[in-house]
C-alpha cells in the first residue's frame, strides 16, 4: 500500500494542464468493441481505472497500440469472447465499476455480453437495474449466477429497438443501452437519459462512426439502428471533476494557479458553484485563473438571508463528483453551508477526517453535513489518514496541502484510479509532497 507525506502550509504557483476525462474515458473505451474498424483515440488519462480497463480490452483479444502519451489506436476485429466466461475475466472484471460498460456493445455485434459484479468506490450502492432493464426492453434474456455473483444477457434473435423510460439517468447505463441499441432492428427512444458532457461525447463519437442518434445533449434520446459502424478518431474532454478539484486547491492554500484548457462550454454550472462558496475565478480564452485568496473567501447566502445549500442532481445540475471537493473548501471559508449529498449514502462518511484535523462540521445523517468555516482563523492540523474513495481522497490531499505541520495519507491508490501523475504535477507548482511504497 502506497502512502503519501505531506508537508502542508505552502501557497502554490503556476499553470497546470488537466488531464483527459476519466468518466469519458471509460465509455469511449468500451465503444471500441462495436466495430472491427481502427478506432484511434486522444487525451486518455494515465490513471489506473483506465489502465486496467485497457488490460480487459487486450485480453478481449482487442489490438492495442500506444501512438504517443495518451494516443492509442484500437481494432477489435478478432475477439475472444470465450475469455468473457472465464475465471480471469471475473477477477479482473470485478475490481472495476467501469467493466459493465463492455456489455452493452458486445450484445449489440455479438448478441450476448457477461460481467462479473463490478467493484469501484465505497460510497454506497448503485444499482445495475437501469442497464440490465434496458437490455431486456431491446429483446435481450437476462441470468444472474447468484453464486459466483456473475451477470450475463443474451441476445439470440438479435435486438429490437423499444421505447424506455429510464427509473433514474444513470451516466452509465444509458451509455450501456445507447450502444447496444446503436446496432438494434428499428427505433429506440430512451428518455430519461443522463445528458452528461461525457454522454454527448460518446453520442458524437457514436455519430462519426455512421449511427444514428438525436436529442444530443438532450433527456431524450433517439436511436434508429444500423447494420454496422466503422472506425474513426477521438479526442476526450478534460476532466472536469479535477478542474474542479485544482479550483478548490488553489482557495484553500491561497494559490495564484491558472488551470490550462479547461473547455469551459462543457463544465456547466461547475465555476457557478465554486463562486457561491466566494472563490474568485476568471475565464481567461479557455483557461481558469484563480488568484491568490490572501483575504480569504466568503459564503453566500440565499436572497433571504437563508444558510446556503449545495446538493447534486443529475447534469446539468451539480456534479456529485465535486461535493467532497465543496465540502473541505468550506471548512476554511466565512460563513457557514449545508452539503446535500443525495445520491449515494456512504460519501460523506470521511469528514470524521477533517473533523480530526480540526474542521467544524455536523454530520445531520448520511447524506447532509453543516460546515461552520474557520475563515482561516484556526488553521486545520497535520494528521495521519487512509484514503476510502478517489474522491475523498483528493479532498484529503487538499486538507493536508492546506493545514500546518507533516500529513500522512494510507491507500494513496485510490486517488491513483482517478488522477493521473498526481504528486508530479503537485510538484512543479510548488507542493512538498512524497510518495511512499
């Protein structure tokens, strides 16, 4: 288990470039099975989520080439899909949430994908209903093996295009049922259907190989199936999630820090949010500037004067990926704030971490946390904690830049999945930090 040392307290400096988006990544990786063609792709981040799924891919029988850091070409035209029912593919497939999204486009070629139950983030139960529902709806027979905890649908007859309404706008799952009904006899409309950035990408992708799809950007999508798709070239979005987390960043240690090629028009109401915890920042052509917050920042209020509340919803509402984030940029804030995490019930379980460092935070239940901000009037101290998750974990990270004294931080791996070459480019703006196997 690897370990981070962190000597927090240091005002930071400099340009920083985000990586490729992980989320998206991890769509557009799985869209490679739908056709034999070549399908080159740009930006994917160095991260070990996207790594292993780029291992699952090469023991499909996918052919894999580097072209450059970040490039690779892809060419799935002699798969092995008995590697799918084995024992291998269960271990591998398991340690990874990202994996069930092969399943859609293998039953949309081949009429039938398998899927061990996913693994991924502790923060709570997310259900597979939503993909597996929609497969039926396109005609497909599903089996559960309860025993080896093993998912699979066959496709016999082939697809059937079907109107869905979707019980929740799982990211996810509509990119699952997306491509499966990419290659499904007829119409599809699925409504109800997450509109993401990374969606869209995957839409347009999608496009660009010769489907048929419209309400991009939309909760609506409509699909008429065609018999094939062909190769093409793509590039991944930034991430937004660590735009996000290098905004926060910059407010906690009092950083001047220009974040590089952000594509502002694909980050929603994400800086919005971050002005309403009073952090100044400024669009610059493409870029983010963030100035040095020597005065501190202050929370807003509602027009009633009410306590201001931060929840996620479903794009284009706040991303929940960002709520850790919000949450210890709060605790050094004016003012106080209530966080609504509604979507997953473990998520907020690590401020008793921050608690520890010396944050004023009230844990209502599982979802709601009130952080009373120190105004930097009581500096967080330097403690020794174990990452849970990749997003707590860089919200820890964060912490530990910011409070006075050395931190310790167990489990770094976590924040590996999610972002690429973290204490490097920490680094080259100023940060003392050390990683330790």
């Amino acid at each position: 288990m690897a370990t981070f040392q962190i000597e927090g307290g240091h005002q930071l400096k400099g340009e920083i470039q985000p990586q490729g988006a992980k989320n998206e990544a991890l769509q557009i990786l799985c869209a490679v099975l739908l056709t034999p063609d070549e399908i080159r792709i740009h930006n994917i981040p160095d991260i070990r989520d996207v790594s292993k799924l780029i291992e699952i891919l090469g023991n499909l029988g996918v052919k894999i080439q580097k072209l450059g850091k970040g490039s690779y070409s892809f060419r799935s035209d002699e798969l092995n899909l008995d590697y799918l029912e084995s024992k291998k593919f269960k271990d591998e497939g398991t340690s990874l949430r990202g994996s069930i999204m092969i399943v859609g486009p293998l039953l949309g070629r081949f009429g039938k994908g398998y899927i061990p139950r996913p693994g991924g983030d502790k923060i709570g139960r997310r259900r597979l209903d939503t993909h597996f529902g929609g497969f039926v709806k396109l005609g497909a027979k599903f089996r559960y093996n309860r025993e080896e905890r093993f998912y699979g649908v066959e496709a016999t007859k082939g697809l059937k295009g079907a109107d869905m309404l979707l019980e929740e706008a799982s990211v996810t799952g509509t990119a699952n049922i997306l491509m499966a009904a990419i290659l499904a006899e007829g119409k599809t409309s699925i409504y109800n259907a997450a509109c993401e950035p990374y969606i869209q990408q995957l839409c347009k992708m999608l496009v660009s190989m010769g489907a048929k799809v419209k309400g991009i950007g939309s909760n609506l999508l409509k699909i008429e199936g065609v018999e094939s798709l062909s190769g093409c070239t793509h590039r991944v979005l930034p991430d937004m999630i660590e735009i996000g987390s290098w905004i926060g960043l910059a407010a906690m240690t009092k950083s001047e820090i220009t974040i590089k090629n952000v594509s502002w028009d694909n980050l929603g109401i994400i800086p919005v949010t971050f002005k309403k915890l009073g952090i100044q920042l400024e669009k610059r052509g493409d870029d983010i500037y963030i100035p040095a917050h020597t005065n501190g920042y202050e929370i807003a209020s509602f027009i009633d004067g009410s306590i201001m509340n931060i929840s996620d919803a479903p794009w284009p509402g706040f991303t929940p990926d960002l709520l850790s984030i919000i949450l210890v940029v709060a605790t050094q804030a004016r003012g106080s704030v209530l966080i609504h995490q509604k979507m997953f019930e473990s998520r907020l379980f690590f401020v008793d971490k921050l608690i520890d460092m010396g944050a004023k935070i009230i844990l209502c239940d599982p979802h709601r946390a009130t952080v009373i901000g120190h105004d930097f009037e009581s500096e967080l101290k330097a403690t020794t904690m174990t990452s849970p998750d990749i997003r707590a974990g860089i919200s820890l990270l964060i912490a530990a830049l910011s409070a006075k004294g050395t931190s310790t931080i167990h489990n770094i791996e976590q924040i590996d999945r999610g972002y690429e070459d973290i204490d490097g480019r920490l680094k080259a703006i100023g940060a003392k930090i050390n990683r330790y196997d």
